[in-house]
C-alpha cells in the first residue's frame, strides 16, 4: 500500500538512508560496548562494568527505535553484520584495549554517533519529518551527554 504521511518517497528514502547509517552506528557501538563489559578489568572493573551494562542497555533499546522508525517510512532496516560493517562509521577494536583505553575509544564511537545523528536533521527538517528530528536530537543528547561522562572518567 503507498505511503502517504506527507514526505515524498525521495525524501523518505534519504532520510532511511541516513538513519541506517545511525543504526548501524548505534548496533556497531553497542557491540563494542558490550564486548567492553565483558572484558574490562584492572582497578576500576566494578565502576566501568556497571557503566558499560548501562550503555548498552540503553543503545538496545535506541537500536530498535531507529529501526522502526526506518521501517515507518517504508524501507527495510540494515540488519546484518555485513550490512552494518559497510554503512558504520566506528572501527571495531580488534583487540582487548586497557580499561582507560577502552573508555577512550567509546567517547571516540559515541562522537562519531553524534556526527552521523547530526548529519540526518536537515534532510529530516527538509522534509518536515519532526518525528525522525526529534528521535535523532534525543540521539545526540544521549550521545553527547555519555562522551562527556566517559572524558570525565579521563581527566
């Protein structure tokens, strides 16, 4: 059945396009933040555990979010690895990186997040997509908020 919620389907395929990015940001960073929980040790293993467990709780649910959203606009959701190995901006750790090491790497892929999220708000404001908008600005402020309290672990 078309869709007819007031975007174009070009748009609507732009604005999927920039959300599959996010997506596979958002899963790619969940991955690596999971990995980290179970990995971390050294003096700071409870306090970092703990605050991996809750990254990554969080980014379970946002990965859902941003995939029905693109749904919602009527286009298949990446959902492979192979699919999100090609459209994520964040390198995966190949190795078991030091605890503060680990932490730095998370404010990198949070940022990198941050900057894809960024990157969808003028197609979506464009196309008057309020919805994607405001899912994508409640991202960042995640995001954004959770590079902060890791640079703060750092300092």
């Amino acid at each position: 059945m078309k869709i007819d919620i007031g975007i174009d389907e070009a748009a609507r395929k732009k604005i999927a396009e920039g959300l599959g990015r996010l997506l596979a940001d958002s899963y790619t960073l969940y991955l690596k933040t999971h990995n980290y929980h179970w990995n971390v040790t050294g003096p700071h293993f409870t306090t970092l555990h703990a605050m991996f467990e809750q990254h990554y709780t969080e980014l379970a649910t946002a990965v859902d979010e941003i995939a029905e959203r693109i749904r919602a606009l009527g286009f298949p959701a990446p959902g492979s690895y192979k699919a999100f190995a090609r459209l994520t901006s964040i390198e995966e750790a190949e190795e078991v990186p030091e605890a503060m090491d680990m932490v730095r790497d998370l404010v990198k892929a949070h940022e990198a997040v941050v900057r894809t999220g960024r990157s969808i708000i003028p197609e979506a404001e464009a196309a008057n997509d309020g919805v994607t908008a405001d899912l994508v600005t409640t991202r960042l402020e995640v995001h954004e908020k959770t590079a902060w309290m890791l640079r703060s672990l750092l300092d």
